[in-house]
C-alpha cells in the first residue's frame, strides 16, 4: 500500500462497491503487519483494555493510553487510514471536552479519524467534531462501553422496536456526517439493510457479510491470546500464541542446559583462524 487512504478513498470503496477491510492494531508492529497485507483502515480499539493492557472490560481504559498506542500504530503504518477509539468517559461530559480530546488524536498521533459509540443521544458531539473537521466513525449496535448497563454483551435489534431505533440510529450518523459506521452485534439481516439504507459505508462486526466492510480485533484472528475466548463472530486465521509459547518454551530449555548462546550468537576477542 504505497498511497495514503483518505476518507475520499473510503467513498469511493463503497461507490465501487469493493469489501473496506478493517483490523485493529494497537502497536507498530502489528500496525507495520496489516498494512503489508493490504488492510487500509485500522482502527486503535478500546478492545486494547482486554487484548493488551490485561483490563477484563474496555472501561478502564484511559485517554493517554489510547493517546500513546494510537501513535505506536500511526508510526507503525504511515499509509493506512487509522482511527482512534475514544475510551468510555472521554467524550460522555462534554461537547468541549470531547472536541478537546478528539483534537489530541489528530493534533499528537496524526490519527485520521476518531470513533466514539453511540446514536442520536451522540449526536450534539458528532455533529461539533466535524463541524470543527475531525472525522468520525460512529458505532452503533452492541456497544462494549454500556457493558455494566446491558448487564452484559449480546445480540442488538433483533426485536422490531430495537431495529427500528439502529435503523434511525444509522441514517441520523449519517445526516451528522461521519465518514463511517461500525455494525456490532447486529441480526445479518438488519446490518445489510442499514447498509442499503445509508450511503455512509458501514463496517460490520458480528453482523454478517451484507456490510460494505469488516473489522476484526486482532489478537482473535491471530490467536494471540492462546486459549482465551474468542467470541462467535471472530475466526481464527493463525495461533500466533501457541507458537510464542512453545517458542519461549525453547529458549528457557535452551538456556537453562546451556545451548544457548553458543559460539554463533556471541563474539569473541581472540584472532580468527
Ligand atoms: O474496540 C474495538 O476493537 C472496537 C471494534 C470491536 C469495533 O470497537
């Protein structure tokens, strides 16, 4: 990928009817990884309270940790289109601190967008932020950061009433003007007909194929957290995990009967002969 993914370009994905890949990353490294393989929309997940800093929710996450990680992943992959995911209480006080607190992602991590969760109750914040110009993925459906008020994660408009609010939910983010929207936890049915219903391109997660793109949380796709849950809507591509530890497993043996290091991992001050 050696051209810059702009929101332009995301239109024009969804005006070609071609699939907007997503994946999130939270480092350079992995960052560096997905855009090699053609991903061009990243997105720094609050996901990065349980896949990386060890939170067993999203909501402990603060700003500056998603601030540092943000700029980890924009280093990381200078091309891609990266979104920072603002953590639960950043953008919930006020319009002035949230249009504050988004600036920071552009301003300090060179972020090309921001996301925040949440419908027409957002919608005084969403239509401020791009007033003042920063790009906003909204993110509707399930919605991790209301986990302690849902009383859990689970399935969202599968009742009548409950698809008609995501449906007006939708076309209301995209009359505020975001660039794109998140899916999550939606019937397959109801995200392709939002997806029909709005000309924003909608980026699906546990919501079937009928979106015009697809996010997935790394560490699922790559099995980086070996033997941890994986939700039903995540497929495994890779058990990076397993392989790290039956790696790590070789160096402590390695070590402990002293192979390792051996003449070829180390330096000498005699003469060679
Ligand atoms: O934080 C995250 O990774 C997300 C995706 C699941 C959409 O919000």
């Amino acid at each position: 990928m050696n051209q810059k993914i702009t929101v332009r370009t995301l239109r024009e994905l969804k005006a070609r009817g071609e699939k907007i890949l997503m994946l999130t990353a939270y480092d350079a490294c992995t960052a560096a990884w997905a855009e090699a393989a053609g991903v061009p929309t990243i997105l720094v997940g609050d996901s990065m309270g349980n896949t990386v800093l060890g939170y067993s929710n999203t909501l402990p996450v603060t700003l500056e940790e998603s601030l540092l990680h943000t700029s980890a992943v924009r280093r990381g992959a200078p091309n891609a289109f990266v979104i920072g995911d603002m953590p639960f209480m950043s953008y919930q006080i006020s319009i002035e601190e949230a249009v504050r607190n988004a600036g920071r992602y552009l301003k300090e991590c060179g972020a090309d967008a921001v996301k925040l969760e949440g419908g027409r109750d957002m919608l005084p914040v969403i239509e401020r932020l791009v007033t003042v110009g920063i790009p906003v993925v909204g993110h509707i459906g399930l919605l991790p950061q209301s986990v302690l008020k849902d009383g859990g994660y689970r399935l969202h408009g599968k009742a009548a009433a409950e698809a008609k609010a995501l449906i007006s939910d939708a076309k209301a983010l995209e009359k505020a003007g975001v660039c794109m929207m998140v899916l999550e936890g939606v019937p397959r049915e109801l995200a392709a007909d939002i997806t029909f219903q709005v000309a924003t391109p909608t980026i699906g997660i546990g919501a079937g194929a009928g979106t015009d793109g697809q996010v997935q949380v790394i560490a699922d796709l790559l099995g980086l957290n070996a033997g941890g849950f994986t939700p039903k809507h995540a497929k495994r591509y890779a058990e990076l995990g397993e392989t790290a530890i039956a790696a790590i497993r070789q160096y402590v043996a390695e070590v402990t009967h002293g192979d390792f290091p051996d003449n070829a991992h180390s330096s000498s001050n005699q003469p060679k002969s």
